[in-house]
C-alpha cells in the first residue's frame, strides 16, 4: 500500500473534524471535512426553493430549459451584440475620416483602443462584487443605458482628449457584460449547457462583424454638410442601446427563486436541474476564506493566464483588421466592409462549432487547443510571404484562419463557470480572469507599432509566441484537473469505506451550500 492509501485509510476513520483536517494536510491536494453548521452558509431564499426529492424527467427538462432561454438567452445574445458593437464602433469608423477628424497621430489610434482596457482594469472587480449584492437585472440595466448613452454622445467629440474620456468611460460601463452573463450561465444552466450558452452569446463578436460591415458600408454613403457618417452611426446606435437597457431591467429575472409569471413548482425545479453543477447559486455575504482561496488556486491564474494570451492577438486584429485588409492586401472600402461580413459569418460558426464538440466530445480543452491550430497556421504565413498585392488572395485566406482563435474564449470561460464553486471565490475568480482579458485587449494593439506598419512582423511574431503559451497552459491545466479529480475520487471512496480506486459516487446532498470547489470533497472538475 502507498504512502498516500495509508493517509486516506487514516482519513476515512477520522473521528473529528480537527482529527481529520490534521490528517488531510498530509494529503494533496486538501479534502475538507464539512462541519455540522455547514447548512448555516446556505441562502436562506434558495432553501426555500430546493427539494431533492423532485425528479425531473427529460422532457420537463426541456420545457424549462425553453422557458429559460425566453427570459434569459436573449438578454445575453441581444446585450452582447449591442455592447460589441459599441466597442468596435472605432474600427468601423476608422475607414471613414475619423483619424482625421480627431486629429489622431502616432500610437493615439491604438490608444484609444488600450484605454477602453485600462479602465475596464479599475472597474472590474467593484462590478463583479456589484453584480453578487445587487438584483442583476437592475444593475446590468444601469450599466447599459449609460454605455448607449456616452457612444451617443461620442458624435460630438473633436479631438484626442475627449475621444479617450469617452472610450474610458465605455470601459467602465460595458465591463458588466461577461462577469453578469458568466453568473448568469452559472445558475441557471446545467454545466453541460454552459459552453453552448456562453458560445451563443459571444458568437455576436461575429454577427456584430457582419452587420458592423453593413452599417459602416450604409453609413459611408451618407453624405451630409451638417453632421458625418460616423456621427451618425454613433448617435443612433447609442440611443437604441438605451433603448434596450430600459428594457433588460424589465425582462430579465432577479434570480430563479423571484422569476415572474412561474409556479413555485416550477421555480423549484429550475433551481434543482442546476444542483449537480455544485457551484452554488445566491449568496450576498462576502467571504474572507473565499478570497484566500482564490489567490491560491492555480486554476484562478491559469484562467488569467489563458484570457491574456487569447486576447493579445485578438484585441490586437480586431483594432486593425480593417486597416490591415484595406492597406497591406489592397482591397478598397467597399471590399473591405464587404469582408466583414465574410468574417462575421465564419466568427459564428467558429463559435457554435468549438461549443458543440466541445459537448458531444466532453472534451473542452482538447477542443480548444485544436481552435488554436489555425491561427500558428496564419502568424507563419503573415511571417514568410511577402505582403503585396500579388499574394493577397493567399494572404486573406491566412487572415481568415486567424477568426479560428475566437472559439478558445467562450470554451475557457464555460471551464470557469463550472469550475469554480462559492459565490465570493467566483466574484474574484471572475475578476481577475477579466482583468487578464483586459491586460490582452490593452497590450494586443500595442503589439502594431506605427513604425513597424504597414505588415507588422512584430505584432505577428508576438501572437505566435501567445499561440505556443496557451497550448502549454491548456496541456498544464488538463493534468491539474485530472489530478485533482482521481484524488478526490480516491478520498470519497476512503470515507465510505470503499476501494480507493472503486468507481466514483458523488454525493449532491451540499451542492447549494454556498461551498468553494476546494472545500467540497464531492466536487469535480470539467476539462
């Protein structure tokens, strides 16, 4: 017998708590024991909505699923198309005078760009602890009347200064989205439902390239003496997204338990389908342990790690892609904005694609290194062939392969809504995830320096360097999980005075208890 079979045989006849913690110290990773007045840490409101004895057949599954998706799916897909379009509002406009107009030089382009990211870095956290202690539907609602309106009112802006105190303040409002629609997707879907929930939210990246490149194609026609085609499209837009702000307050549930128009049987099982998830479901008390946890945990910076390595490249083409088609291939404006949509129509499939293989293999992280694949394919070709005009049908389709890159985000952000459990260890985790999605976004257009333009061998060669780094994270993260998943398997058998390596039973029965996944034995990781 192991070392560490001796230590778990020990574990299992522990008679106390603290003899246990004194034991389980021995073992790798920690295995708690849960004491008595655990029930205390669980909501009160969602105590009153649970009954473990309900059984949900498959059918009643699917209807609640459909009432679900009414009430929350458009809230995310809508809210998301309409703040991706916000923010690449400047890329659309780009090509038509607004450098000039703004009287932009140098890197003051790609500043604009970086600083939506540097506020997004201050506000990130205060969002995420909003989001746990406000009713969420009121909180996003606020955050997306008053993002419309500073994109309405960006059509009076004339120079640098104003043009950076209005994409700050972008940074600071629309910086809810992903934190509110990950809680979201956490506690109203199953685990096995997030991937594909959180891909058709962020597959607006893509629509919004496509209708980005219609609108900017409509708006560039509109001439006028007394106000530019950009100034208009910022205007109109703005106002449609308060508009909907508006109306997000109304439409979108509080939680399961306050949802209006259903049963509280139905409120019940909405809650019940999602026990198995184990990642807890409402809890307003901020946690000390929770934050201590989560600074520790390898897989909190793994995810950092992961989201700053995607989003170079990514904040970095989406800030140029238009002025990279346009003057390094060649193609004129209206070819240019065409693509868009080309690329908009690829963005959605890469999305919904990665999301189900994802789910028909079980398979998250090997799916998301193959997504990688495509775009080291791209980097090499933007390295080796010469750009002009002759390879640019060569050269666009390397381009393409580059949008593959988009379906890591929504797969690494589904791995994090699944696994890490408590409502506080989770604020945090999200936080610092998001923080390293703006360390991406902010540094991906500095990677394009002016005096590197027009191919940007730099800026290639660096998110090649990202590509090998993640695939490397994503190889490190798989084995954490597997270990940690055969040792908690190993040690729930011990306690039940089983066979360590008998095949795993995981008990349900504190899935609600507001518990980190460190702290629950019967947690188990999804890779």
């Amino acid at each position: 017998m192991s070392a560490e079979d001796n230590k778990l045989e020990k574990f299992a006849t522990a008679t106390s708590v603290d003899d246990a913690s004194a034991v389980e110290r021995g073992i790798r990773p920690l295995v708690p024991i849960l004491p008595e007045t655990i029930v205390e840490q669980v909501d009160e409101e969602v105590l009153e909505h649970t009954d473990a004895s309900v059984i949900i057949t498959p059918e009643e599954n699917k209807r609640l699923l459909r009432i679900i998706d009414r009430r929350v799916l458009p809230v995310m897909v809508v809210t998301y198309f309409l703040q991706s379009l916000d923010k690449g509002i400047l890329s659309l406009a780009s090509i038509m005078g607004i450098q000039e107009d703004w009287k932009l030089k140098g890197q003051q382009y790609s500043w604009l760009t970086t600083c939506v990211y540097l506020a997004i870095l201050v506000a990130e956290y205060p969002q995420n602890r909003a989001l746990q202690v406000l009713p969420i539907n009121r909180w996003l609602g606020f955050c997306i009347i008053s993002w419309g309106a500073v994109t309405a009112c960006s059509a009076a802006i004339h120079n640098f200064t104003g043009a950076v105190i209005a994409r700050s303040l972008l940074g600071v409002f629309e910086c809810v989205c992903q934190p509110a629609f990950l809680l979201l997707a956490s506690i109203w879907y199953k685990k096995e439902e997030q991937a594909r929930t959180i891909s058709l939210f962020y597959c607006m990246n893509g629509l919004q390239t496509a209708v980005g490149g219609l609108l900017a194609y409509g708006f560039y026609h509109f001439h006028s003496s007394i106000i530019t085609s950009y100034q208009l499209m910022f205007m109109l837009l703005g106002i449609i997204t308060v508009f909907w702000g508006a109306y997000v307050i109304w439409l979108l549930p509080v939680s399961p338990m306050k949802a209006r128009g259903l049963s509280k049987e139905d409120k019940i099982k909405i809650v019940e389908r999602v026990r198995a998830n184990q990642t807890g479901l409402q809890n307003k008390k901020f946690k000390t342990s929770h934050l201590v946890e989560a600074l520790y945990d390898p897989q909190t910076w793994a995810f950092f790690l992961i989201q700053v390595l995607n989003t170079m490249p990514v904040g970095g083409l989406g800030a140029f892609t238009n002025i990279i088609i346009k003057t390094n291939l060649g193609f004129s404006v209206l070819q240019t904005d065409l693509l868009n949509i080309a690329q908009g129509g690829i963005n959605v499939f890469v999305m919904l694609s990665a999301a189900w293989l994802s789910k028909r293999t079980g398979q998250t992280l090997i799916i998301a290194a193959f997504y990688v694949i495509p775009s080291i394919i791209s980097a090499v070709v933007f390295l080796t062939v010469p750009n002009d005009k002759a390879h640019s049908g060569g050269l666009l389709t390397a381009f393409l392969l580059t949008i593959f890159y988009n379906g890591v985000s929504p797969l690494s952000f589904s791995l994090l809504t699944r696994n890490v459990g408590g409502q506080t260890k989770r604020s945090v985790a999200v936080a610092i995830n998001f923080i390293g999605w703006a360390v991406g976004n902010a540094a991906g257009p500095q990677l394009f320096r002016s005096n590197d333009a027009p191919h940007y061998r730099k800026a290639f060669s660096g998110q090649l360097a990202c590509y090998a780094g993640i695939l490397l994270t994503f190889f490190s993260l798989r084995v954490y999980y597997m270990d940690q998943n055969r040792r908690r398997r190993r040690a729930c058998n011990a306690l039940k005075g089983r066979e360590l390596d008998a095949p795993d039973e995981v008990d349900l029965s504190h899935a609600f208890d507001d518990l980190t996944d460190k702290q629950n034995i019967n947690f188990r990781y999804s890779y």
